[in-house]
C-alpha cells in the first residue's frame, strides 16, 4: 500500500457487539443484509469479539478482492470458513497456493463450454430417464419430496457423464447424505470460528462420521483408479483425469490430493446444482405468470422429443428465470477471504491478516444496487437491462481465479432439468409458503420442497 493511500485511507465504520450478537442470532441473513444496507454498502466491520469479519458488498469492492488484488486476498486455512471447509476438502482445487493451481490445472480442460456442449446429449437422455420415473408417482397422485428427487436426477446425470458410472447411484445417494451432514454439522464452529479446532463443539462428531463414511465410498475408487495406472485411465472422467494428474514439476499427485479433488468435484457438481433448483417449485407456484412463461417456451422449443444443444440455447426465459433464482438464492451464499498484507477497500484501510466476508447473497439483496430487490423478476436478466449492471452486482458463481468452473455447466444441467420437468408435469405445492433459507455452509431450504406432480394433461395451475 502506497503512503499516499494510507493517508487517505479511514477506518471502517463498526456494527457493535451487543447490536450485531441479538440480530445474528435472530436472523442471520437478514442481519448481514441490513448491516451492509446500514453502512451504504461501505466496508463495515462486525465486531463478533474475538471474530470481527470486514463486510464487503459494494460490487466494485467485491471485484477488488475477488479479482483486481485476488492475490492478497486467499482461502487462507486460517480463515473462518476455510478452516471448517479445509477438515472436508483439504489441499486441492478448494484450498490456496502451488497445490491449488495444480489441481485448477488438470480439473479447468473438463469444464469448457466445447467440453460441456459434447456431453448436453449423454445429459438429456440421463434425466430424461430419471424424469421418466416420475411418472408412476404422478399418475397416483402420490406427494413427492423435490429436493430428494433432484438429487437422484443430478446424480444420475453427473455419475454418466463425469464420473463415467465409477460411482454409483446409490454410492452417490449416500456420499449427498453426509454431504448434508457435513453442511449443517459446520454451522457450530461457522458461528464461532475462533475456536480452535482440538476444542470439542457439537457437530464434531456427526462431521467426523460423515467423513468417514465420503471416504469409504470414493477412496477405494480413487485407490483402485490410480492402481491402474495408464490401464483404463485415458477416459476424460474426473476419476480417470485425477488419476493421472501431475503437480506443478510434473510428477503423480498424492493420494491425499486425488482424494481430495474427488471429494471436492463430487461436492461441488452434485449438491449445488440440485440446491439451487429446490427452490424453483415454491417460486414457481406464488409466481403464476412465470410459470406459465416458463411452460410457454418449455412447450414452442422442446415440444416432445429429446432436447438438444441448440434447443437449450432458445430457452432464453428459462435461463433468466435461473439467473433470478441464482440472485435471490445463491447456493455459494459465503465466499470469505483473509488479507496477506495491508490493503484498501473502497477507501477503508484493512490491516494484514484480517477476516473479510464477500457474499452474493448480501449484495445481491441491497436495495442500495437493486431495485425491488425482494421481488422475484427474472425480467431483470432480459437485454440490455443486465448489460448496464456492474459484473459484481450479481456474483453467484464469484469471480477472479477462483471463479466457479460450473458455471456453464451449471445454466445447461438446470435448463435440462426445468425443460424436461416441465414438458411433462404440472404441479401443486403441498405447503404454498416459500421455505426460509437454512443457513449452512451452502444455502438451502429449511423445509422441505413436498408437492404433487400430474401429467400435462391433467393441467392443474
Ligand atoms: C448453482 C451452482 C453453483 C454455484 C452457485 C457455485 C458457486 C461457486 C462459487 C461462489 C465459487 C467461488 C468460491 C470462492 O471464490 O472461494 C465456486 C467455485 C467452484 N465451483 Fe462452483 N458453483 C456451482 C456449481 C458448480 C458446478 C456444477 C461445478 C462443477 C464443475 C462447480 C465447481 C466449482 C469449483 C471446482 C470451484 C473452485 C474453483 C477454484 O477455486 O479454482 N461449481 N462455485
């Protein structure tokens, strides 16, 4: 930092303990979206006592830290998140440093969008499968729980076509059942990251359990893929690419370090995808006129037959009516970094070593950058509209070096998914209410997502 900067540089302004602790623990969404509101979308600091994390909100902040100064701003495994996230993932694609960059190395080439465009076909007739066995419930009449059958059709279709069936669908069911484990048990040492990790808290256990229980289905995978070597390995799988992965000198990773990017592809290609689309169907139901634009050109592009690339890319509502969803309900809610060395932000000095918390969540529900920003709109995505908005006002995925390797991936999957949903059911909410949003280490309903689903052509919205 320059002399001329840290003269001009203040002080950021403070959220005190005994305000900050009972609205915290009121409603802690809601609280870090009115500190932020309160400070003008300036940097503000929250004092939690021994944990005071600096707010950053303010889209051109944001794009300072996430990507403009991206290198003064790590994962450090000191950090409050990182340290939780760190005991699941360890050194690999979600940590910092020479083992991270290895690791976005080998895994970046499997995610570009000539990549992802070849694999739309092995994914539509994945869930057009896994849709298909909808049928039965539907035709009962029978309630089905949302959030469970998106996770069977994600993992259907993420098991084919990235994991090439070396993990199974029942494997993989059990892996997302930890992983929810893992994602409430954290919340403990999330709320009071300053404890050291050898001082027991609840939690510890169920995430250990969990753990364990990950490990035993994908390290024999892992194990038996590396074995191989050369054999049977040349497959562009994420088990097969692990396997044969190099670090930075050239040399084989370490098990620990194929065990941990597996962990990690496992997490990030499966629960954000079927977490995220959870919250469509309550939406959908108090959104009439969305949901029928929605089936509209459901019904003009797909029509009966299997989707196809170029169909996804007509499906322009859809996309929007995502992006909205995305907006309001940002599966990746935290994204915290630590300060290596002295820094700025938005004119407010931010010493060595500090906590700092970026969120989509926060910024993107500021009446400060949005308007209406407790509306649901997917008009806001339409041209030129979202043109105009600054690239971090709407952040779901992040930005920087550590941007979100699935983002094409992701806006395909879903549109698939919504498509092949919608081109065969209609359906009727059990509960209308829109579920709050459960805080945890990914953000998620707090009830279930139940409804009824019926053949088209037993129309009920
Ligand atoms: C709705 C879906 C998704 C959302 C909202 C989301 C969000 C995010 C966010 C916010 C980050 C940045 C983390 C940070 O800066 O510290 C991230 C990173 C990442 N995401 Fe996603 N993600 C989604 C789906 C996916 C999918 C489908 C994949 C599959 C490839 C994926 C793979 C990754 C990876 C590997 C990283 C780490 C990148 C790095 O640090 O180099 N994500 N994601």
């Amino acid at each position: 930092m320059s002399t001329v900067q840290e003269i001009a540089a203040r002080k950021a302004g403070t959220v005190g303990f005994h305000r900050a602790v009972p609205r915290l623990a009121r409603d802690p969404l809601g609280a870090l979206v009115g500190f932020a509101e309160q400070a003008g979308g300036e940097v503000v600091r929250v004092n939690l006592g021994a944990f005071r994390p600096y707010l950053v909100s303010n889209p051109a902040h944001v794009q300072h830290v996430l990507r403009d100064n991206a290198a003064n701003f790590t994962r450090d495994g000191k950090g409050m998140l990182w340290r939780s996230v760190k005991r699941l993932f360890g050194e690999g694609i979600l940590a910092e440093g020479q083992v991270w960059a290895a690791s976005r190395n080998t895994l970046q080439p499997l995610f570009t969008a000539k990549r992802v465009d070849a694999l739309v076909d092995g994914l539509a007739a994945a869930v057009h499968e896994s849709v298909a066995r909808l049928d039965e419930p539907a035709r009962a009449g029978t309630v089905v729980d949302m959030g469970t059958e998106l996770s069977t059709i994600v993992c259907g279709a993420i098991m084919r076509v990235l994991f090439a069936d070396k993990v199974t669908v029942p494997e993989a069911l059990r892996i997302v059942e930890a992983q929810n484990t893992i994602a409430t048990a954290i919340v403990f040492r999330l709320v009071v990251p300053f404890v050291p990790n050898a001082v027991p808290m609840p939690g510890d256990r169920p995430f250990r359990d969990a753990v364990q229980q990950i490990d035993d289905i994908l390290l024999p995978i892992v194990r038996t893929a590396r074995e191989r070597g050369g054999d049977g390995n040349d497959g562009d799988d994420i088990i097969s690419t692990l396997a044969r992965a190099v670090d930075a000198e050239g040399r084989p990773i370490d098990e620990r370090q194929a065990r941990n990017d597996t962990v990690a592809m496992f997490a990030t290609t499966t629960e954000t995808t079927f977490g995220v689309l959870t919250w469509l169907w309550p939406i959908l139901q108090a959104h009439p006129h969305v949901a029928e634009r929605l089936y509209e050109e459901v019904d003009r592009v797909v029509g009966d037959g299997p989707i196809t690339r170029a169909q996804l890319g007509e499906l322009t509502y859809t996309k929007m009516v995502l992006e909205e969803l995305l907006r309001l309900y940002p599966v990746g809610w935290l994204i915290p970094r630590v300060s290596v060395a002295d820094d700025v932000v938005g004119g407010v000095h931010i010493p060595a070593g500090s906590d700092l918390l970026a969120s989509p969540y926060i910024t993107q529900r500021m009446a400060t950058f949005w308007d209406r920003p407790d509306e649901f709109d997917p008009d806001r995505f339409a041209s030129p509209r979202a043109e105009r908005r600054h690239r971090y006002a709407h952040y779901p995925f992040g930005g920087g070096p550590h941007q979100c390797l699935g983002q094409y991936l992701f806006y395909l999957e879903a549109q698939l998914i919504v498509a092949t949903i919608l081109s065969r059911f209609r359906f009727r909410l059990a509960d209308p209410a829109i579920p709050e949003p459960q805080v945890a280490a990914s953000l998620r309903p707090k009830t279930k997502v139940e409804l009824t689903l019926l053949p088209r052509d037993r129309a009920l919205i």
